[in-house]
C-alpha cells in the first residue's frame, strides 16, 4: 500500500487553462475485462492507469491473458469466453470494488476455481450484494462473516440463466449478473429500483453482445461471443468533477476540460452543479466507442443551495463528497437525502465528510442516509485526515483554494487509486 503523505494547500487566486483528466476508472475496468474474454486482439486508449485498473489487469494476467503495453495504448490479446486458465495464487484486487464484483460474476461460470481478496479497506465492503444473486444461479460462492464479506473463494462451474431483482441500484451487481449470465443458456434479466449507470451495457453492445434495456434492467441471452475492438477510454467524470468545482468556487476562473465522458447515468454532477447556478457548457459532443463525450466549459459562479435525492442520487454517487464542497460556497441550505449507499464506500463518506469539511469551518450534519450543509461561503482552513479515501483527500484539496488559511491535508498518497498526477495538475493550473 501506499506510504502515508501529508500536504499542506495554500488559496488560489484563480484557475485558468485547458486539462485533460485521465481515463474514466469504470470503463477503463471493463475495457480490460471483456478485450481480455473477447476473440482476437483488442487495442485499448486513453486507460486510466491507476491503482484499481492495474489491479484488473494482473488479475487477467494471472490467468494467462497476453498484454503488450506500448506506453500510450495496451494490446490485449483475448482468450475468448473459455480460454481463462484457474490462477495459481490468490487474486488480489487491491482496494477496487469493481474489480471485485464483476470478477466474481466472471468467475463464477468459469471451470475451475479462484480466491478473490484485496488490502483491508476493500475485505470490509459488502459482498452479499453480489453472491446472492450469482448463488441464486447456481454459483458456488463462500466468503468470510456467512458470506458476506472477501476474501471470496469462488468454484466454478454451469450456471443457469435467471431473473434477478435487485434491492440496490449498484452497477456492480447488475455487471455481475449480466457478465455470469452471458456465459450461459438462456436469458438472464436484472431489474433495479433505479437506473444504475450503463457502461457494461454499452461496452458489451460495441463488443457484439446484444444486451438489451428493459424498463427498469436489463438482459442478456447467452451464450455470447464477444469480439476485439478498438477501445478509446473518455476522461472520467468523477476525476473532472473536482475540476468543475475548483473553477466554479475559485473566484476569476475559467477551466476547459476536454473529451470528458458525459454518460446520462454518470452526468449527475452537471445536473447538480448547474442547478446550484453553476456555469458549465457541453462543447463538442460526440460518441467514443459506444460512450457519449463532450468538452466542458466552467467558469467561477455564485451558487445557491438545493435538495437532492431520488434518482439524482447514483447518477452522481461518487461526486458527492465534492458536491459538499460546493455547498458550503452556496448560498443557503444544500440537503442530501437517499444516499445511505455513501455509508460503504472506500470509507464511510457521510461520517468522513462531515468530519473533514467540520474540522475547516464548514457548517455540515449527517443524517442517516445523507447530510445538511448551510452555506457560509467561506472556510477557514486548518488540518484534516482523508481516512485513506481518494475522494476525501482530493474533495479537501478542492475546498482548500477557496478557503481563507491553508489547509493540511493528511494521508494523500491514495489519490493514486482512482487519479494519478492529481496534485501535479492542480499545480499546472497555478495552484
């Protein structure tokens, strides 16, 4: 893991220029995953590579998949649906999630048998979520805590096509399923209580799979044959999100943050930041294989506080640490309801955010499955500890521009996991 850092951020006067953000994490995940199961070569662009990625693709390695890195594009020479070899040892998914999950709805229809694990943060994230509906198709599955926590021991073998309801709207999950469903005879439907973001789906479809959208899920007819394909991977929105923030909360700034992935599932954040009064413009758009892209363009602007919940809520999951950010510079009372799911996250981010943003001046409550922001427009600064958690450390470097002293931010080094040259970026930008 990595070593402890410790930075101290002074206020910015202002941030001007053009970025591009690295790859989107959750599309550079499958990007690897289904050029790794799919027949033939695939070349794979723009891969984010962090922590979490670079824990997929050891784990495909491990099971005999070829890989030549040529620095600015992978060559992943796929095995096919049945060309997977059973790994020797333990397979190690580092702190990511996704890997997790949509690993084990892989395996679970694979013949022969696999150990899932990963570092301490990611063996106390819930797994039941996933075994409950791959056991429900016939997977054979146990894990610590009565299976429900890593590491995972997974033996495969046939499964049978099934329907699934799902109580979370998680992408994870529904990724798991359709991934062990298009291994085998028959339809496999999901169904979700919210539309939880689309990119396997996508991804899939431009890889020759019909999946096809139903009201409230999802479906795949297996057994499938997926093809090699050119993959050119978007800026991730998440990453952009601090960005969006940083330009509109930092008086006299004016970002452009090119070829950024603008998915309607993922898109949240825009939504939010603009009903806050936020100035953002879509310059460019276009398709990138099978993903909606766009040029944003931001500029500082007054904010004012709004509700936020229901189906807002996994559109914009993972940007809410920052979105708190925004709030406090917002005039009047920012409320976030229906987002219990940020309670098991890296961290609990509802605790992890309420104690950072309270310790710098911000005037934040938890509730129960979301927080109560007042705006004051301004922070004081001070010190604080990211728990680890990427989005908490990256959120607090974002508040630190537009705070009033500087703020210490302990425990940085795990930006790496989801953004690498974060703080290099941001110095760029004459921060």
């Amino acid at each position: 893991m990595h070593q402890s850092e410790t930075r101290t951020l002074k206020p910015s006067q202002g941030l001007k220029g053009e970025i591009l953000v690295p790859g989107d994490k959750s599309i550079s995940h499958r990007a690897i995953m289904f050029s790794s199961l799919a027949e033939g070569t695939s070349r794979v662009r723009g891969l984010l590579r962090g922590e979490d990625c670079l824990a997929t693709l050891a784990a495909f390695q491990q099971m005999g998949v070829r890989v030549e890195d040529k620095g600015h594009e992978l060559l992943i020479h796929g095995r096919g649906l049945h060309g997977l070899q059973e790994p020797e040892d333990v397979v190690d998914c580092g702190n990511s999630g996704t890997t997790m999950r949509l690993m084990s709805g892989i395996l679970a229809a694979q013949p022969f048998f696999s150990v899932l694990s990963g570092d301490k943060y990611l063996r106390r994230r819930p797994m039941a979520r996933i075994i409950k509906p791959l056991t429900s198709m016939g997977a054979n599955i146990s894990g610590r805590q009565q299976n429900t926590k890593a590491p995972l021991a997974i033996q495969g073998g046939q499964l049978r096509a099934g329907e699934y309801h799902s109580p979370v709207a998680s992408a994870q999950v529904k990724s798991a399923v359709l991934l062990a469903g298009m291994q085998v005879e028959g339809e496999t439907r999901i169904f979700e209580p919210h539309l939880s973001r689309d990119h396997s789906e996508r991804m899939l479809r431009y890889f020759g799979v019909a999946v096809q959208q139903l009201p409230g899920g999802a479906q795949v007819t297996g057994p499938v044959n997926l093809q090699g394909r050119e993959v050119e991977v978007p800026g991730d929105i998440s990453s952009a999100a601090f960005f969006l923030v940083a330009a509109l909360i930092t008086p006299g700034s004016e970002l452009l943050l090119k070829n950024v992935g603008v998915n309607p599932t993922r898109s949240g954040i825009i939504d939010i930041l603009r009903q806050m009064g936020g100035h953002i413009d879509l310059l460019n758009q276009r398709e990138l294989s099978g993903e909606p892209v766009a040029d944003l363009l931001v500029r500082h602007s007054l904010l004012r506080g709004i509700k936020i919940g229901g189906e807002l809520v996994p559109r914009a999951i993972d940007e809410f640490p920052v979105v708190c950010v925004a709030a406090v510079f917002a005039e009047g009372e920012t409320l976030i309801r229906d987002a219990r799911e940020l309670r098991v996250k890296e961290t609990d981010r509802i605790a992890a955010v309420c104690e950072t943003l309270g310790k710098i001046g911000g005037q934040v409550e938890a509730l129960d499955d979301g927080i109560r922001i007042t705006g004051t427009g301004h922070l004081q600064g001070g010190r604080v500890n990211s728990f680890g958690d990427h989005r908490i450390a990256m959120s607090m470097a974002i508040a630190s521009l537009a705070a009033e002293n500087d703020v210490t931010i302990e425990d940085t080094a795990c930006t790496e996991t989801s953004f690498p040259g974060f703080w290099e970026l941001l110095e760029q930008l004459g921060h």
